[in-house]
C-alpha cells in the first residue's frame, strides 16, 4: 500500500467525528429533557448490571461543563484519528469503548461512572504511544503535537480530585498503549532507503558502480566497438606475390 493512502483528505474524516459527537450531546438533550433517570446507566464497578455501562457510559454526562470539556478534545481527536489511521479508526473507538469501560469496572471501587473521558484518554495515550513505535515522521509529529495540547491530562489518571472517575482515566490510558502495540498492519510505516532493503545487492546498484574498491569516483563511459584492421604479410610462401592475410580485432572498453 502507497504510504501516499494512509495520509489521504476525504469528507469523513470530519463527517464521522461530528456524528460521534451530535450523538452524544442528543443523548444529553434526552437526559435534560426528557428522562434524567438515564444517568444510572453509567458503569457501576463489580456489579452485574454494572455492565451495560461499558457501552452506554460515554454518552452520559453530569452536566453542561462535563459533556464541553469532553467534546473539544473528543473532536480534535477523533478527526485526527480518522485522517492518520484512517484504517483502523472504528476499531480504536468500539474496542477502546469496550476494553477501557471493562477495566473501568474491575478496577473501580465504586460509583456510577459516566462520560466520554476514557475514551478521550484512550485516543491521546493511542495517538501519542503509536507514533513513537511506528517511527514515521509524520505520527512522531502528532504524538508531540497529542502531548503537548493534552501532556497535563496524565495528572487525572491519579486520585488527586473527588467526583472525577480517575479509574476511568487510567483504564483509557491502559487501553490506548494496548492498541499501539497491537494494531501494527494498516500503519504507515516510516520510509526505507534502497540499501535498507533486506534484498539489497551492493553489486547490482547503478550508483555504486561508480566507486572502486578504494572508495575513489569513477567516470563511467558507455561500452563502444572499436574496429582495427591489420594487414599481415605472409612471407613464408615462395611466392613473386605476397599473400594478405586481413585481420580485423574488435576490442571493447571496460567499465573498469
């Protein structure tokens, strides 16, 4: 696959961010307005009917300042998520949901959890782990570019503010470093010199024949047919006339 695929503009890479989005804040126009009760629907740790808050957890908030906070970072990664790993996206946010709210409810003591926070950790520790084992320059970038608008969000992965599900954060870190060292095909991979190849033949190499064993330049000249005709007398015969042997050398000119 042309490396030129893996960095290639189409409108989904905004259409689809903005759907994860206008779902989520539908979902909290219907809890505003309609049903409040919805919010119990968050992960609830070590308890059976805990569970459905794997999946219904990211799109309940607590209230207007949760579901902002959430919804910025959310976009800007998801979209960059879409354009640098077009491939695998779906599968980073439907097994980042699911993988991080499952950890969310082992390690958790208690409480409903609810918000798209884990999965925003999940993108931001994917994102920024990713291009540093890929190595392409262009990921290098974007996890540099990750840790710098999001680095201080690393402090909520600890217990340091009640209310705040630090055990979601930590999940979505986890989950986002799992995903880097699994998901490695349909990854642009950093751009390798013909020497690097593992076929490479110095011997075969156009730009090498240039060089001699010392190291020293050689000006190549195209191969040429260089004719000579010899007469040669032969004078052993007893003979008034002399007999012309005509002998014509090709010679050809070394490369060397």
């Amino acid at each position: 696959m042309s490396k030129h695929q893996h960095f290639k503009y189409s409108n989904s890479i905004i259409v689809y961010p903005l759907m994860i989005l206008f779902s989520i804040w539908l979902v909290f126009w219907y809890q505003v307005r309609i049903d409040s009760g919805i919010k119990a629907l968050g992960i609830r740790p070590q308890k059976i009917d805990g569970l459905i808050g794997i999946v219904t957890s990211p799109f309940l908030h607590g209230d207007i300042n949760h579901i902002y906070n959430n919804s910025i970072p959310l976009f800007v990664l998801s979209v960059a998520l879409f354009y640098f790993y077009n491939k695998i996206a779906w599968k980073v946010l439907g097994f980042g949901i699911l993988l991080s709210g499952l950890l969310t409810w082992v390690i958790a003591n208690n409480g409903n959890h609810i918000g798209a926070s884990g999965l925003v950790y999940v993108l931001v520790s994917f994102m920024f782990f990713k291009g540093i084992f890929a190595k392409h320059y262009r990921l290098i970038a974007l996890s540099l570019v990750v840790i710098f608008l999001y680095g201080s969000m690393i402090w909520y992965v600890f217990p340091i503010k009640s209310g705040m599900s630090w055990e979601g954060h930590l999940s979505g870190l986890i989950t986002g470093l799992v995903f880097a060292l699994f998901f490695r095909k349909q990854v642009a991979k950093p751009d390798r010199y013909k020497w690097e190849e593992p076929d490479y033949n110095e011997e075969d190499d156009p730009f090498m024949k240039h060089f001699d064993e010392n190291g020293n330049f050689i000006e190549l000249q195209p191969e040429e047919d260089i004719e000579v005709e010899s007469e040669i007398e032969d004078n052993q015969k007893p003979s008034n006339n002399h007999n012309r042997i005509s002998i014509k050398y090709t010679f050809k000119k070394n490369e060397d």
